[in-house]
C-alpha cells in the first residue's frame, strides 16, 4: 500500500501542519491508513509549543515528490554470494524466464557483482578447449553431483582441481588420463579405478557405481566420490560446481541507488547497453535490479494539497506527483492536473475550520488532543479573530474544538503568541513563515511575523532588510515584503525592498526609509496580495 502524503505549503505555519495532521487523523479513522503527515520544512517555535502543548510530535519532513528508483516496481531477485555453483545460479535465472542477470553480493550485502545469462554461456563455451576444474571448493562438487566421500583421503582436502577425463577402456592408454592433475569420471572398471588410484589423481569420481573393499584399501591420496549420475551428466555437472563468483562481471558496473530520480536514471541508461542495473540502498546494500522496462510507467508519488494550491509553494517535484485532493482557503493559483480530483476551498480564516467541517460530514469528532490543536491553528491564522480573513463560522469552530479538549481560547492565544524572538536570527524570523508569489510578470515575496510587541523586534529593522535586499537579489525579487503583524495593535508594520511607489500607490499610505504601517491590516491574503494584484492587473 503506498502511502499518501498529506502536506502544507513550504515555511508552513501552525495552520499548514496542523491541517495535515488533521486531514491525516480523519482519513485514517475512516480506514485509510496509507494517509500520511508530512510538511516541507521545519516547524516554527510557535508551532512547537502547539504540538508539544497537547502532546504531538511534527510530523514526517519531505524535501520533494520527485519520481524516485523506490517508487518503481523493479525486479527483487535472489541475490546470492560469490560462492554460489553456477548450477545453482543457473536454476533461477530458469525460474525467472525474464530475468537476464542476478546480483552476487558480498558477504556483507555490497556488491560483488552481475551473473548474466551470457556469462554463463561464455563459460560453458570456454570448456570446449579448456575442461579444467581450477580449485573448486569441495562442498560444491559435492552438490552438484548430489555425491558423497567414499575414503579417508577425501576427508582431509578442501577443494579440487584438474584436467576432468571420462576414463575409456585401459586398451586405449593415449586417450586416457596420463596425469596426478586429473579429476576422472568413470563407472564400474576395476582396472580404471585401480590405475587412478595407483597415480594418485587428485579426484575420481565413480557414477552409478560400488567400490571393491580391495580397491577402498588401498593407500592413495585420491579423493574417492561416488554420484548417483551417468558419466555423460557428472562431466557436464562437475563444470557446474565452479563458484559465479569467479564467472560474473565485476567491472565497469553501473548501479543505481533507491533515492535516484527516474529522469537521471533514464538519461544514464540512454549511454549505456546494459540490460539490467543493480539498484542499491543508503547502506550501498544490494536492493534489486532495474531494467528498461520499468521505467515505461512509473508509479507516481501520490500527494494531498493543504492551505495552499500553487506550484511555488509547494513541494518541489509536484509536477512529477498524482495531486489526488486539494483542501485550502486561499485564492485559486496555478496547480494543473492530468484528471479531475477533489477540490474544497472555502473562503474562511483557517484550513482546520473546514477539515472540522469535514470531521462533522463524516459523523466523526476529532479527539481532545487534536481538537485542541485545531483550535490553536484556527487562532493562529486569524490572528484570534482580529484577522479580516475571520468568519464567524472560524470563530464558531475554534470554540466547539476548545471544548471538546476543554481549554480556553483566550489563555491558549496568549500562549501562542507570546513565545519570544529575541534570541532567534533574523533568517529563521524571515523564513518561518514566507511565501514567494508570481503575478502578471512580477516577481515577489511576502513574509509574516505575528507577534505582540512589533516595536522590538523592529529594533532589527536594519538586520532584516539587510538580508531581503540579499534574498531579492539572489532571487530577482520585483519586491520583497515583510509583515510585522502585531496582535495587541490591530495593525501590520511592512518592511519592504523594492519602489516605494508602488507601496504607495498599492495601500494608498506614504512609506518613509522601507517601512509603513497600516493599520487594521493583519492578513497576507486578504489585504495585500489582492492589494498588488489589484495595482498590477
């Protein structure tokens, strides 16, 4: 089951993360459990004291929607060691008829390398001028040839080599084995076996056949096997007990890992011809393989939009992601999608005033605790009611949530509020909760510090114009604006980089060294983005 993210915009605020959590809580009770919290960034100090008032970690971070290697249904075959017979490997890639070649990893899970069907065949292609055993582990002759030790020789040595030799009759001495380094494969010949054993070859292999007590006697450092096989398949078995290890390609491989982007994938499987990838994990752990066809139809990262609805507030790769609801209250902007889908947007203060209404339509009640922080959201976002984004249905809503989790909203709204910003950079200020805008060929950014003591922090008017001169520069900012949003004044003082006339004429006030105040102006939304929208058509 893959998981659904439900996210707010970039910088979220309390309302954003509060509303994902939410959103999230509420499908999962209705048995939707893939549903998943996310956010973009990290949680304001504001936002922390709302989860850990009622006991809440943040949730789940995600820098992008991105189509990923891990989103794609690659192939997981056996991936096995470099000691492995090639026999064995052999009967799986039989097993998978559409898998061209295995992953052989090392003891700790690396990779060692890639075991094709061409390496295979490359290998039983070279026997026809060299049939040669080359220090195979004992265990796998063993194996493959289902056989077992007949003598005491072949208990004290560990692996095997030589020329392999089907034994002809002794009459025939220029086509028979001549040499210790042999390994030679027979049936029931006295005569052979005797002479074997006489020479000491380093192995024989006796198939569908006994050996004389006389012959079992005799002092030799031949290793004695016998194999239930005709002599016909024990010499094409024996040549399958070599380890792939020493047959797979180990060089030049190109790999993936789980966290590469599809179209990068793509492009490096365009310069090369390999017909499958091994695919890795952080760990650098073999994960599976990847081949051209997997990446025909990539399964998409699914997502749920809440408090915002454009491209340039959301999370990066949202293009390459499957949107499958939207649930905001801000303006319509710019976020296309390839099928119809769920849309709610209402014109309230507060993203968790409609999830609310959403827990009411589906005849469930939030929990105390999430109630509660519900309740902070729908206070956060319209500035405890003094926002003209507030409604009174806002209003209504917080106050059903605060009893339900029985606190009171005054005591709650003070709380949030009142954290303090004196020990925080003027970066971390600036960003917590800041939103970049495109309209009619105009580039801006508008962020907001809500607070109750505007006059201190415009202390640092120098510091935090200094650093959105930097940003609007760095990002080519028509203009940059910075709410300073006090609660206890009903009003926004805005520091601003960019023409002050168009300050002026946008909010009909005369702007004097990058500041204004305004009066009754508490939200971004409502009073001045429509504000420059209006100036610039």
């Amino acid at each position: 089951m893959d998981t659904i993210f439900v996210t707010g915009h970039r910088n979220p605020d309390t309302d954003s993360i509060v509303a994902a959590m939410a959103y999230t809580a509420l499908r999962n009770a209705l048995g939707d459990r893939e549903y998943e919290a996310a956010c973009l960034g990290p949680v304001s100090d504001e936002t922390q004291i709302v989860l850990d008032r009622f006991g809440f970690q943040p949730p789940k971070r995600i820098t992008s929607m991105y189509t990923q290697v891990k989103d794609l249904d690659f192939d997981k075959p056996p991936i096995f060691s470099a000691a492995v017979t090639i026999g064995r490997a052999w009967s799986i890639l039989e097993e998978l008829s559409g898998t061209t070649a295995i992953p052989v990893a090392n003891e700790d899970g690396t990779l060692y390398g890639m075991l094709s069907r061409e390496d295979v065949a490359d290998y039983n292609m070279s026997l026809v001028s060299v049939a040669k055993l080359e220090a195979v582990p004992l265990f796998n002759v063993l194996s493959v040839l289902e056989g077992k030790i007949l003598n005491d020789a072949g208990e004290s040595i560990d692996e095997i080599s030589g020329e392999v030799t089907i034994a002809l009759p002794q009459s025939r001495e220029n086509l028979m084995f001549n040499q210790a380094e042999s390994v030679v494969i027979c049936g029931n010949q006295p005569d052979v076996i005797r002479r074997a054993l006489e020479m000491n070859v380093n192995c024989l292999v006796l198939c569908q056949a006994e050996l004389d007590e006389s012959l079992r006697k005799m002092p030799t450092k031949t290793c004695i096997i016998s194999t239930p096989c005709d002599a016909y398949r024990a010499v094409r078995l024996i040549f399958q007990s070599t380890p792939i290890g020493r047959i797979c390609r180990t060089d030049n491989l190109i790999c993936f890992h789980l966290e590469d982007r599809v179209d990068d994938v793509r492009e490096q499987m365009l310069k090369h011809r390999d017909s499958c990838y091994p695919i890795l994990d952080e760990d650098d752990h073999v994960a599976g393989i990847l081949t051209r066809y997997h990446l025909l139809r990539p399964r998409r990262k699914r997502v749920v939009l809440v408090d915002h609805n454009e491209a340039a507030q959301s999370v990066p790769g949202l293009e390459e992601a499957e949107i499958l609801e939207i649930i905001d209250h801000h303006r319509l902007a710019d976020i296309q999608t390839s099928n119809p889908i769920y849309v709610r947007n209402e014109p309230v203060g507060s993203t968790n005033t409609i999830i609310a209404s959403m827990f009411q339509d589906r005849g469930l009640m939030p929990s105390e605790k999430m109630a509660g922080m519900m309740a902070a959201a729908i206070l956060s976002d319209t500035v405890m009611f003094k926002s003209p984004t507030c409604t009174e249905r806002d209003r209504r809503t917080a106050e059903r949530m605060a009893r339900i989790a029985n606190v009171s909203l005054e005591e709650l709204g003070q709380e949030i509020f009142s954290a303090s910003m004196d020990s925080k950079e003027a970066k971390d200020l600036l960003l917590t909760d800041y939103k970049e805008f495109h309209m009619a060929g105009h580039n801006l950014a508008v962020a907001q510090i809500t607070c109750v003591d505007s006059p201190k922090i415009l202390e640092r008017k120098a510091e935090f114009q200094a650093l959105m001169g930097q940003i609007a520069q760095e990002k080519d900012f028509d203009l940059f604006i910075l709410m300073l949003t006090d609660v206890l004044k009903e009003g926004s003082q805005l520091l601003y980089i960019g023409d002050d006339e168009v300050i002026q004429q946008a909010f009909n006030a005369v702007p004097k060294d990058g500041t204004v105040f305004l009066p009754h102006v508490m939200s971004r939304k409502k009073q001045v983005i429509p504000m420059l929208s209006a100036l610039w058509g």
